[in-house]
C-alpha cells in the first residue's frame, strides 16, 4: 500500500475508533503518562497502529474478538517487534470494563520500552518491506 493510501486509511480510522479506542485515547492524549505523546491510529511500515509512543517505542493495539487466535496479529506482532516496537495488547472488553487496570499496565510497559534508536526513525514505505 503507498504511503499516500495509508495515511488516508489512518485518517479513516481516527474518524471510526471504537468505543475502546476512543476510551483509551481519552486517557492516553495531552502527554497524559509521564509526558509521553502517544499518536493514534499511525502508519508504521505495512500496517497502522492503534496507539504508538514513538519516544519509547511502544504500540499499544485494542482489540476485538476477530482477533482471538489471529495468525495475522502474530505475524504483525513478530514484523513490528523486528523493528525494536514493544508490542502491548488488550481486549476491547478489558479497556471498557476493567479500563484503571488496562492503565496500569501501560506506564509500566512505557517503563520498560526500549527508547527510540539514535536515528529516531521507523522504517520508510518504499519499495518492498524488510
């Protein structure tokens, strides 16, 4: 997909967030966790994430049950996490219903993600992907 295309995806997205995405960008906007910014619904390689804090290269991804045993998340889990992005998942029943424990878990994981590389840069949607 060019990257013209996914950013009009992205676009699409922002406009349609679920009810756990919009729950959880509530609470991640405005530098809300340490001053870290989180962008949403951002382009990274092949894919748009759901959340990513670029500052220490964590994606946060929200969930629906089409994603129970998903071959395609693993695999878009294994190519992010190739490019040095912690992986942080959760289930959209998990941000609606248990949302104060789903916000503990994300400045601990912020914690631990790796800071973003010296160039600071993701890899560019040219040609093929690595």
């Amino acid at each position: 997909m060019r990257q013209h295309a996914k950013r009009s995806v992205a676009r699409a997205l922002r406009r349609n967030m679920t009810d756990a995405e919009q729950r959880l960008w509530f609470h991640l906007r405005r530098r809300q966790w340490g001053g870290f910014r989180f962008r949403r619904q951002h382009p990274v390689g092949p894919f748009v994430v759901d959340f990513l804090c670029v500052e220490r290269r964590l994606v946060v991804e929200v969930d629906g049950s089409q994603h129970l045993e998903s071959a395609t998340d693993r695999a878009r889990d294994a190519w992010l996490r190739g490019r040095d992005l912690r992986v942080l998942r959760f289930w959209n029943d998990d941000v609606l219903e248990r949302t104060e424990q789903v916000l503990c878990a994300i400045p601990q994981a912020l914690g631990e993600a790796s800071p973003i590389r010296p160039s600071g840069t993701f890899p560019r949607a040219r040609g093929k992907y690595r």
